[in-house]
C-alpha cells in the first residue's frame, strides 16, 4: 500500500512538471516571438502589404486560398496592377510607331493569341524584354502601354522591398516573384532602373546581394525554358553598359527609346497640345526645330510652363472677386506661340545652368 502510494505521488509531481515545462515554453516562445516582432521595424509594413494584396487579388478575380498563396507571395502581390486601372494606351505614345508595332507583333499577339503559336516554340513571346535609352523619353510609358493592351497581371516590382534583414529572406522574396507571376500569368514583371538592381556582378559584392541575384537569374532561367509559361520580365534603364552580361543574355528583345527627333517631337507636341486651348499661330514644327535635344518629358515640362504663364496674366488682370471654376476656365485664354517660345527659353537657360555645373563640380 505504500508502495503504491509513493508511485501516485511521483506520478502527480510529474504531471505538475510536465504542466510547468508546458507553460514555461510557451510563455518563452511567445516572449521570444514577440521581441523579434519589435527588432523587426518592417512589421507594420509587411501587414500593410498583405492587407493591400488582399484587395488587389479580390478585384482582379483571384482567389488567394485557391492560388494557395504564401506569406512572400502576398507581399509581392502588393505590387500588382489592375490592367484595367493602367490610364496608358497606345494613344499616349507619340513618335515610337515603330516600336509600338514592333511590341504589338512580338510580345502582345503571342499573349492575345495564344492558339495561333502553341506549335511553335520560335514564335513564343520574349521572356525578357530590355527597354534602355536616355531619361525621359517613354521607357516607362511603353511598359504600362504594353500591360494594358495585352491585358495581363501587371507586377510593379520595387527592388527595395527584396531586401531583408534576416538571412535567406531576400531570396525567398525573390523566388516569390517568380512564383506569384507563374500562378497569376499572363503576367510581366517590370522593373524600372533594373541596373540598379542586376548591374554587373564583381567580387566586392555582398554575400546576401550575389546569393538574391543568383536566386533572381535561376528562377528566370526555369522560365526561359518552360514555353508553356506566359511570364515577361521586362526592365528599363538608361545605363545598358552597366547590366550584367548574363541578364542581357535573358533579354533577347531589346528596344532603344532615344531622343526624338524634329517629326517625332512635333507628333508629341501635338499630342501634348491636342486636350489644350491654344492660339490658331501655334506652329509645332517650328517649336519643335526648336527644341533640339529635348525628351518627351522635357517637351511635356515645356508645355506645362507656357500653360502656367496663362495662368499668371488672368491672375494679375482679375479683380479680388472670387470667382467659381467655369468662369476661370473660360476668362483662361489660350496657349500662345509667345508663351511656348518664352517657355522653351527658359528651360534651356535652366537646363544649360545645370549641365555647366554639373560639369563644374565634375
């Protein structure tokens, strides 16, 4: 009976260390987990993230429990863009014809058309599209043009949210945008300054920089070779030369957007022009001999200072009465050859200020 006794009261006493060493873990597991949470400063924006992936993926049609999507995923999906919420056509692009066309025939018709190129591995779409040339000249423009009309998932990839503190997260993001796009395709990646991001590799790299780039590379490579997948990565930059070699291998389709030239910049000032009151005298061939070495969005700025000036004259001639918005509209007068001209004076005295000291600091 003794006997007996003892051997309840060493099976009670276990039972209560075992409760003890119970609760002890997990009180030190949540402990631990939340003085993790509080060393990581990108919580807050990684819960924002997967809020805001939630709302793109429900508007885009996409069922997150369907497309089985992981914690890395959702954040990449914080980036994608609703084709239909792209404001960019083919109307917005002026003076690029034959790259539009080019674009139309090599990377939209194999997405729209699918059935027409299943046979066919050579007329399959580009996995890497590199769109290079200098600052300002529709890059960009293209990119979102080119999402829109085909109609695919469109990834706005911010480089920056690649990287992590924590050892092996960069990868994993990385590996996650690749990933994300196989299960949402057709889909194109953009990157914009993508030399920033894969610029040529060199021994001084940093450990966890080289290990997400050889990451980034392998999974595109996978891409490369499965022709049934409709994934494009698509970059843009202004500095070709800094790109690492093995990226340019896996961008085949390459598209120079350089400065326009006199007929180019003349369709763009007329189709800057064409949603603006402006004066009968308004010559955009003339303006446009004028406007050497200027890029679209030079063109666009220019624009937008004679609009302004305007502005300043209805300003200086109206009384202190308030006025409501149909009347300052229609006491606005048009845009004159006058104001285009001061405003193109006043940019290259702006522009030619800047490159000197550019060159005087250099």
């Amino acid at each position: 009976m003794g006997l007996f006794g003892e051997n309840s009261i060493n099976k009670a006493e276990l039972l209560g260390v075992i409760i003890r060493l119970s609760l002890l873990t997990a009180v030190s597991f949540m402990t631990l987990k939340w003085a993790l949470n509080q060393m990581d400063h990108t919580l807050s924006q990684k819960k924002k993230a997967k809020d805001k992936a939630k709302k793109i993926c429900k508007k885009l049609g996409l069922e997150i429990e369907q497309q089985q999507l992981n914690d890395y995923e959702m954040v990449i999906a914080s980036h994608l863009v609703d084709p239909s919420d792209i404001s960019v056509s083919w109307e917005d692009v002026a003076g690029l014809e034959d790259v539009v066309q080019e674009m139309k025939d090599t990377v939209i018709l194999p997405i729209q058309r699918q059935d027409l190129f299943a046979d066919s591995q050579l007329t399959q779409p580009p996995k890497g599209v590199l769109l290079y040339g200098p600052p300002g000249c529709g890059k960009t423009l293209i990119a979102k043009a080119t999402a829109k009309e085909a109609g695919a998932r469109f990834i706005n990839l911010d480089v920056s949210m690649l990287t992590d503190k924590w050892y092996g997260e960069s990868q994993k993001l990385a590996a996650a945008v690749f990933t994300l796009a196989a299960k949402i395709q057709p889909c194109i990646i953009f990157i914009d300054e993508i030399d920033a991001f894969l610029r040529m590799r060199a021994s001084q790299d940093h450990e966890a920089t080289a290990m997400m780039k050889a990451q980034f590379m392998s999974f595109w490579d996978g891409f490369i070779t499965d022709h049934s997948c409709i994934v494009i990565l698509m970059g843009a930059t202004n500095r070709p030369m800094d790109l690492d070699k093995a990226i340019l291998r896996r961008m085949p389709s390459r598209f120079n957007i350089g400065l326009p030239d006199c007929s180019q910049r003349t369709k763009i000032l007329r189709l800057i022009l064409s949603k603006e009151p402006i004066a009968e005298e308004v010559d955009c061939e003339t303006l446009a001999r004028e406007t050497v070495g200027f890029s679209g969005s030079d063109l666009r700025e220019v624009c937008r200072n004679a609009s302004l000036y305007r502005v300043r004259d209805f300003n200086q001639s109206s009384s202190s009465k308030q006025s409501d918005e149909d009347d300052f509209q229609d006491a606005l007068r048009p845009i004159t050859m006058v104001d285009l001209v001061l405003s193109i004076e006043k940019f290259k005295e702006s522009k030619f200020l800047s490159t000197s000291g550019l060159h005087t600091s250099a």
